[in-house]
C-alpha cells in the first residue's frame, strides 16, 4: 500500500482519478467531485479556527486560502483510504449496481461477471463467490454434456431410421417382407430419434432455465455479502485515521 | 462485542440521516461515523447507490466561493423510509425480546420449569 499521507489534495484527486480511468466519464466526474468536496470539507473547519482573528468579512476568503494552504501542505490526518483503494471501492459498486440492472437469462453472464470483479474488489466475499461460481459451472456443464448425448443419441437414431428405410427401398425387388421390416424398423428409429431430439432440447432448456435462476439467487446473495465486506474492508485500511 | 453493520442497514441509516436534514458528503459522514464503525470512504458508493436508486437526489449550494452539494430524500425516498423504519421495530423487538429474555431467565437462573 502506497503511503498517501503525505500527498496534496490535488495529487490525492488526480492519483484518484486515474485509477478511474475505466470508469463512464459522468461517474468519474461524479465521483472526483465527491472526494474533491469531501477534502474541501474537510480542512476547511480547521484552517477557519487558525484564523479565527481574521474579520468576519474576510473570514470565508481567508478559510478558502487557509484550506488551500492545508491542501499544499498534504492530507495529513485524513482518514481516506488510498486513492487506489476508494477507486476500487467505487468500482465494486458500480460493477454491483450494473449488475443489478441487467435482467435476463443472457445478461446474466455479464452480471456474474461484474459481481465477480466487484467480488475482487472485496475479497472477504470472494470464497462464496467461487463456490457458487464453481458449482454453476459444473451444473452448467452437466446440462450441456446431458444435452449433448441426449443430441447425439437423437441424431444417431435419426441416421440409423434413414439408413434402414434406405436398406429397405433396395430390398423391395429381392425380398418384399424383408424390405417392409426394413423400411418400417427405419421409420421407428426416426420416429423415435425426432422425439427424443426435441424432447432432449425442451429438457435441456428447462435445465438450463433452473440452472440460470439458482445463478440468479446466489447472485444476489453474493451481492449482499460483498457489499457488506466492502463496508468493513475499507474500515481500517484507511491506516491513518 | 461489535455488531457488524450490514450494506442494508447502512443504507437505511444513510437514509435516515438524510431524512433528518440536507446535508452534504462531509457533514453527512461524520454524521453517521458519530454513530456506526464505517469508514469515510464508504458512504460515497452507498449516496451513489441510493441516488441511483431514485430514493435520493441532489442539489448545490454555493458555499464559500464553490458550490457544495447537498443530498435531500426523494418522495421514493420517504416511502422507503418509512418501511425501513417499520422493518428495524419489528427487527429491534425481537431481537430485544431474545437478548432480554436470555438476561431474565440468567437473572432466574436455578428455577426450572418457569412458564415463558
């Protein structure tokens, strides 16, 4: 951790923002000013008591000088975290407020994603966050190796009808009873094969769908914890308070 | 012991403490740091947060030659208030009910069978 205590105002805004960089421009802008008002608020009591002698008139300028002179000489007894970890946090939670405006089955994957890097950001949230995203995968790839040799089961059934009817249609002139047999075990087969394909496809959607709504729970789940780290990550990091 | 304040809870006391009066980044944490263990850098995604969510919204003030902004509760705001108020009421009494209950039945400790 990078000792900040002894930077100026307009460094701890600038270190600031450029570890916003990634961020839209109006919440880098948002959150600049936060943190610049913040500091401005900060000395501005302090420096007014230091010239407490000042006319009452001048006493608004003369806090503004005094609070600038406080900025120069660094933020010394701030308590603000390094400008590296109020972006991190800033990030989380933009990444979670993403993350929570972005419904739908194929949105998810981009909120799992931006609670993951939220989730990074917190890291006390980050074991539930990889068990729940380990077991979502291997439920996720159960599905789709099921719906794969459901798949292939169909389409193999599907090949095999074809091929029987087509055994069947030559053995018409040589022997008729057999190439009925033929043609009518190929129909079964693709009978079957095309009801088990689209059986196998309205299964693997539903599984899918369970698999996306269990994600969608431990989302939220894990949203609420890594806010609630976050809260008590950043406590006490500040180092200098 | 500490009891840990959660994202939700702090959300309702940020809430709160805006109810109370506008007030701006400064004065509001210091506010809320009178009270609960967060620190200063916190506050600053939740007011985001809050604002997003349409239970806050913001206006400036000219202060000393810059403008300074100042957080006021939302219409949405107030609704979401007032459920928060009602939720800790209930929340508080039966966790008070639990806590004191635990005090008086240590308090009559060595009678048995007393009825609840």
């Amino acid at each position: 951790m990078s000792d900040h205590t002894n930077m100026s105002m307009s460094e701890y805004l600038a270190d600031l923002e450029k570890h916003l960089h990634t961020l839209p421009k109006e919440e880098r802008s948002e959150a600049l000013r936060f943190f610049e008002e913040y500091l401005h608020d900060q000395y501005e009591p302090a420096a007014a008591t230091a010239d407490a002698a000042a006319a009452a008139a001048d006493a608004a300028a003369a806090a503004t000088d005094a609070a600038a002179t406080a900025a120069k000489a660094g933020i010394t007894g701030s308590s603000l975290p390094t400008p590296k970890e109020a972006a991190a946090r800033i990030k989380a939670e933009l990444a979670l407020n993403e993350a929570d405006a972005r419904p739908g089955i194929r949105r998810l994957a981009k909120g799992v994603w931006l609670t993951f890097l939220a989730v990074v950001a917190a890291p006390l949230a980050g074991a539930l966050a990889i068990t729940a995203a380990a077991l979502v995968f291997s439920l996720l790839l159960v599905c789709a190796l099921l719906s794969l040799s459901c798949a292939l089961v169909a389409v193999s059934l599907v090949l095999a009808g074809i091929v029987e009817m087509v055994i069947g249609a030559y053995l018409v002139p040589q022997d008729f009873p057999a190439a009925i047999f033929d043609f009518g075990l190929g129909l079964v087969c693709l009978g079957i094969g095309v009801f088990s394909g689209i059986a196998s496809l309205a299964l693997s959607r539903n599984a899918l769908r369970g698999v996306a709504n269990l994600a969608r729970r431990l989302l939220s789940r894990i949203k609420r914890e890594a806010r609630t780290a976050a809260i008590h990550l950043s406590k006490g990091q500040g180092g200098i308070a | 012991m500490e009891f840990q304040v959660t994202a939700s809870l702090l959300d309702a006391c940020v809430l709160a403490a805006v109810a109370e009066e506008d007030t701006y980044g400064y004065a509001l944490t210091q506010r809320l740091r009178a009270v609960v263990d967060v620190s200063e850098s916190t506050l600053y995604p939740v007011l985001r947060r809050l604002q997003k969510q349409g239970l806050l919204s913001t206006y400036d003030q000219p202060h000393n030659g810059r403008n300074r902004r100042y957080y006021v509760v939302s219409p949405l705001g107030r609704q979401e208030h007032r459920a928060n108020q009602e939720a800790w009421e209930s929340f508080k009494s039966r966790i008070d009910r639990l806590i004191d209950g635990a005090a008086s039945a240590a308090a009559t400790d060595g009678v048995e069978g007393v009825p609840a």
